[in-house]
C-alpha cells in the first residue's frame, strides 16, 4: 500500500523521465518509448520504472540500454528535481509488456 507521499514521488518520477526519454529519442526515428509505471521503496532510495517501447522488438535493448547508462540518467533526473526531492531514487528499468500481452489476449478472443 502506498502512502500519499509515495505516490506523490512516482507521479513526479513519471513525469520527468517521460520527458528526458522524450528528448532523448526524438532524434532516433521510428522509436518511442514511454515510462508506464514507477514504483517506489517506501524508504524512498529504488525506483522501479517501467518501460514500454514501441517497436516492441528493440524493449529490451533499449532497457539494457537505459540500466547501463543508470548512472547519467539519474543525475540528470538530479539536476531538474533537486530542489523538489531530497533523495534522488537508484532507479531500476524494467520492460513493460502489458500492450504485447493485451494484444495476444486480443488475438486469441478472436480466433
């Protein structure tokens, strides 16, 4: 169950890296890449976030991509909530694969 506050520091989590990923893909064509969900450790120090990618076949080496390079990504996200947070989350990427599921359950109602 997440407290207020969490949910507060996900909110804003979403919102600023939706952006910096934004920024950071316009100038790659034909791929976007948007931050479905974040989760939060209630002592605020992990970030889950979750990605979905479209294509879905470049997910995971986007998300490689994203877990390898972690440590520029949150001092960026650093840089633009510093004085909002006091602690700046480790931030986990994870692939968000509830479109390809809702498509397959999709396919399979139709058969």
């Amino acid at each position: 169950m997440n407290t207020t506050r969490q949910q507060k520091i996900e909110r804003l989590i979403q919102k600023e890296l939706s952006t910096m990923f934004q920024q950071d893909t316009s100038h790659t064509h034909g791929l976007l890449v948007t931050v479905s969900k974040v989760r939060i450790s209630p002592d605020f120090s992990i970030a889950d976030v979750y990605l979905s990618v479209f294509p879905s076949d470049k997910a995971a080496e986007t998300v490689q991509s994203a877990n390898n390079n972690v440590k520029t990504i949150r001092y960026d996200f650093g840089q633009i909530v510093r004085h909002q947070l006091r602690i700046i989350p480790d931030f986990r990427f994870h692939i968000d694969d509830s479109l390809d599921y809702l498509e397959h359950i999709d396919q399979l109602l139709k058969k």
